[in-house]
C-alpha cells in the first residue's frame, strides 16, 4: 500500500473517532456562551446566511495518527463533513457548503484564483448571502486573501480561514478556526473592511498577513499587527485596513478573465543572472525580484535586469527580509534605469498586485503610484 493509502484509510477511522463526531466540537460547546453576541455588532434580528466555500488544504486533511500533526494528508475532507463537525457553526449562522477545488493551496494558479474570485462575487451579488468564508490551505492563503481584497466589489465579509493542523490530530485547530471565521462574517461590523483572514484566534486583513512558520499555529503575522481578536464567540475590531481595498480599488473580478505572466526571482549570494533571462524568455511582463535587505541588487545582476527592462519588461525591487519598506532610488537608481518599487508588499504579493496592475497600464510612473496606493 502506498503512503497516501495507508494514510487514507486510517485517516478514515481516524476522522469517525475524532473529525465527524465533533471532539474538538464538543470542547467548543463550552467555550462559546450562546449569550455571547458580538461585541462590536448591533443585535440582529435573524441569523446571517453565510456560503461556507472549500478549496481544500489542512483545514480539510487528515493523518495516519493522532500525533500526525505536521505529516498528513492535506485537501480529502469534504467541506460539508467540516462544517457538519463543528455543529456550533449551525447556532451562529445558517451555513451552505459549496465544494470548489479539494487541492493543496500550492496548487493554486491565476485560473484557480479567477474562477474563486468569480464564484465568491456571483455569490455577493445574491441578496440573500450576507457573507462568505472561504476554507483554503494555508500556504497561499495571503496570496488569494489579497487578490479577493483587490478585486471584489462588494462590503459583504468574505473570510479566509484555514488551519495548520488537520482534524485528525491532538490539538487540532480547524474546527475553533472555522467557528470564528463564520462569526466574523455573520459579524455586520466586519462589512467594508475588506477580504479578511481568520486563524488563531486574530482577525487580519488580507493585504498585510502572511504565513510565518511551517507548522506552528502561531503562524500568521501581519507587519502591522492583525485587525482583531475572536474570543469566546465574540469578533472585536480594533483597527481598521489603512490601504483601499474591494469598492475602492480600480479593479473588478468580473470583468478580468486573464492575469499576465509575472515571475518573482528570488536572490541570494551568487544568484544566477540566467535566471532574468529565463523569466523573459518564459514571457512574464514583469519581474518581482526579491532582492536582499532593502532591495539591494548584487553588481553583476544589474545588467541583466537593466536588459530585461530594455526589452519592455517591468523590474521591481522586493526585499526578502519579509518585513520594511524598500525605498527608491536608495540602494539603486529606480528613476535611470525605470525601476519600480515595492513599498512594503512582499514578493508573493508584489506579484498578485503588478499582474492586476498590468491589465490597466504599463507606464511604469503609473506602475510605481499602484505600488505605494496599494
Ligand atoms: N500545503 C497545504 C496547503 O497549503 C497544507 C498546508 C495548510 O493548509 O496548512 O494547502
């Protein structure tokens, strides 16, 4: 028997012992008090109805074992076997599952991300959905979180959730993870701020929060701190997004049906510089390059990015410190060699923003304006 075989049928023991018939849940049930209303939210006179979409990842893996909490299976349980584990869910919200994708969130690419970003739009469109959460790995989930935040048109909430350890496992955290997502978008003081990310008990906006650990569930940071706390079964706001986002951005999901190619190329000491080459030959229209502290381009790289750019394609200075600003014209001369760079946007980001970008404009003084508006 293969790995994920084996792995697939003691999971299944494994999810009837645990996932489906709500241990986690059960030690819900105490902590959320049914009297708890959110803090920062008026009393509503119905329960919202929230479309709970899965796209798969941990939050929907499941182990060979209890103590599998870093090695399991990610994407094979069904978003409607997550929500019928977590049955407090039920108590806050009327919830709708919906099965988009059953993939790791490494497998998302710009088609995936479209047909997510269309579907959740169709869905805010409809008057009897008053918001959305998202079940999503965790990998990519700052990546998706961002782009919805860019292009919906809408102030329904849309929450990403995701968990880093799958339900099968001691500790697990999906279940608490899921239940705060829905309280956040059935919450009304979470309209207007944007396609927010729950995880961990904080709330954060899906422009700044990226993943910071590989397998702790203290994962999640956002540079600025996050937005919110979720705390026994109440969301409470404490900041606000500072950067436009959904009803105020330039960009609507549904009337964009490709993204253009652009390539991130990490550096290091003794980076390749065929590496700008192979990016341009393989037709990105702009080049992230994640470049060292702030935005610092080794003597030798200079030419090739300076060719690159020569040939019409966007070169922009990322920092892979994953905090800071990168400041133009600083550690190079942006304004020669037309330049751009990114403000604080990570290089996973940078990406998601310059290919949007790009279906507007390709003047790079417009480009860089993007980059410190966004
Ligand atoms: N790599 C998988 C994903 O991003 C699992 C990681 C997770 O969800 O925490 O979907």
């Amino acid at each position: 028997m293969n790995r994920f075989a084996r792995v697939t049928t003691l999971a299944a023991a494994l999810l009837s012992a645990s996932l489906i018939s709500g241990t986690a849940s059960a030690q819900l049930a105490t902590a959320a008090q049914p009297s708890a209303a959110p803090a920062t939210a008026p009393a509503q006179a119905r329960k919202a109805n929230i479309v709970i979409i899965g796209t798969g990842g941990t939050i929907a893996g499941a182990g060979a074992s209890a103590i599998n909490t870093a090695a399991y299976q990610s994407a094979v349980v069904p978003v409607d076997k997550i929500i019928a584990s977590v049955p407090e869910v039920s108590k806050v919200a009327n919830v709708k599952g919906e099965q988009i994708f059953q993939i790791g969130s490494e497998s998302f690419n710009n088609e995936r991300l479209l047909k997510l970003g269309k579907r959740v739009s169709e869905l805010l469109k409809q008057p009897d959905v008053d918001g959305i959460v998202i079940t999503h790995g965790t990998d990519t989930i700052e990546e998706t979180a961002y782009f919805l935040n860019l292009t919906l048109k809408s102030d329904k909430p849309v929450v990403v959730v995701g968990s880093m350890r799958p339900g099968t496992a001691l500790g697990a955290d999906g279940a608490l993870n899921l239940y705060d997502a829905v309280l956040v978008a059935s919450n009304p003081a979470s309209k207007g701020k944007g396609t927010l990310v729950v995880l961990n008990d904080e709330i954060h906006t899906g422009r700044d929060v990226t993943k910071s650990n590989t397998f702790k569930a203290e994962t999640f940071r956002s540079q600025f701190g996050p937005l919110g706390y979720v705390v026994e079964g109440r969301s409470l706001f404490y900041r606000l997004p500072a950067r436009p986002h959904t009803l105020q951005t330039e960009w609507d999901i549904d009337k964009i049906d490709k993204l253009p190619e652009v390539a991130v190329v990490y550096a290091y000491g003794n980076v390749n510089p065929a590496s700008i080459d192979a990016a341009v030959k393989n037709g990105a229209k702009a080049i992230i390059y994640a470049a060292t502290g702030n935005g610092s381009v080794g003597d030798y790289m200079v030419e090739p990015l300076k060719a690159a750019r020569a040939k019409g394609v966007q070169i922009v200075r990322a920092s892979r410190t994953g905090s800071g600003v990168v400041v133009r014209n600083a550690e190079q001369p942006d304004d020669k060699y037309d330049w751009i760079v990114t403000d604080d946007q990570l290089p996973q980001k940078a990406r998601i923003l310059m290919a949007l970008a790009l279906t507007q404009t390709s003047d790079p003084k417009a480009l860089q304006q993007v980059f410190w508006k966004y």
